[in-house]
C-alpha cells in the first residue's frame, strides 16, 4: 500500500501544480487585499506514527483568530473568518497548499485528515491503527462531513459534538478506508472530492 500510494500522490501532486500556480497567484492578491497579514497559514498537525508536521493552507482567517476561545472548533457564520475566507473554505480551495505537504512526504491525497495536537491522544486501542496512516487533503470522512461547520453551528457546545459524535465516526470510518484500501479506492475518492460529491 505505502510504495504505490507514495508514487500516486507525488505524480499527481507535481502534475497538478503548474496548472494551479495561476490559482495560486489569483488567491495570493485576493488575500493580501482582502485582510493584514500572510498569504498562506502554517498550523501545527499531528502526522504518520505520531509526527508532528507543519500543514500549508491558505490564510482564511483574521491574524491572531487561532488563539481565540473558540480554538480549533470552526462553524459557519463564524466571524473570524475572512470574506475571502468565506468563499475559500465553502469549496476547500483553502486546502490545495496542501499539496506542498504531500511533495515533502508529510501528507497523501486520501487519508484521514491531520487533527491539532491533542486529538490524537483520544485515540485508544486499536482506532490508533490510524496513526499508521499519511493524513490526507481529502478522504471519506471529508467527504462525509463536507458540511461540518453547518452541523457544528447548529450545536450548543459545538465542541462537545465534535468531540463525542463527529471525530468517534471520523474514526469509524477511516479505519474502514484503511483495511480496504485500493488505488481505486483513492481515485474514486479524489473525483468525488472534485466534483463535490457526497460520499
């Protein structure tokens, strides 16, 4: 699984980029204009076995929002989000720095997708089987939880749901993903992840 998925996703990742680079540049000067502050936003995650790797994104938020008491939990209409923020999380084009992350062998395409520091010490037994996996810029629980923020907002302790309902079922899933992993499988999930489909 390791070497074949590897090859995939790096072909793919240095394929796609030069066709991006002019997205890049587009979103780069929507940002800058937009709000103060960087282009791009460097988030600790937890990676493979445990490692700690920094994750690429486009900046969505207002500089210094990450230490606010609303942390790590996002939901919709949450206002430290940029107006290009807004637009940029809707259809997770904030997510395609990402694709930096899988050159430097931190991140693959399909996987579970990385959690902050913290998370990964809620994983016990064998749902810690996951670790053993690349995290992912997409992958079946993404795509199940396409409108997570949406679901969080409609929750009294966002965090609370999160952590007792949502990540248990991210788990759930993504151990199914990786005892029947398959090519295929990542090239369904990339499409879907494309053209926006449910999983």
């Amino acid at each position: 699984m390791t070497g074949l998925k590897t090859v995939f996703d790096k072909c793919v990742s240095w394929l796609s980029l030069p066709f991006l680079i002019p997205l890049f540049a587009l979103i780069g000067v929507l940002i800058k204009v937009t709000s103060k502050g960087p282009i791009f936003y460097m988030s600790p995650r937890v990676g493979q076995c445990g490692r700690i790797f920094y994750l690429y994104k486009f900046r969505t938020m207002y500089v210094g929002a990450d230490k606010e008491i609303e942390g790590s939990i996002t939901v919709k209409g949450d206002r430290r989000v940029t107006p290009i923020g807004k637009i940029l999380r809707r259809f997770k084009i904030d997510e395609l720095p990402s694709l930096i992350n899988v050159l430097n062998g931190e991140m693959s395409l399909v996987g579970p997708r990385p959690d902050v520091p913290g998370y990964a010490d809620m994983l016990d037994g064998m749902s810690r089987r996951i670790l053993m996996l690349k995290p992912g810029i997409t992958g079946p629980a993404t795509l199940k939880y396409a409108n997570e923020e949406e679901l969080l907002a409609k929750e009294k302790d966002p965090k609370r749901y999160n952590d007792e309902v949502i990540f248990p079922d991210k788990v759930r899933i993504n151990l199914e993903y990786m005892d029947h992993w398959s090519l295929l499988t990542d090239l369904k999930l990339i499409i879907r992840t494309i053209f926006r489909a449910n999983y």
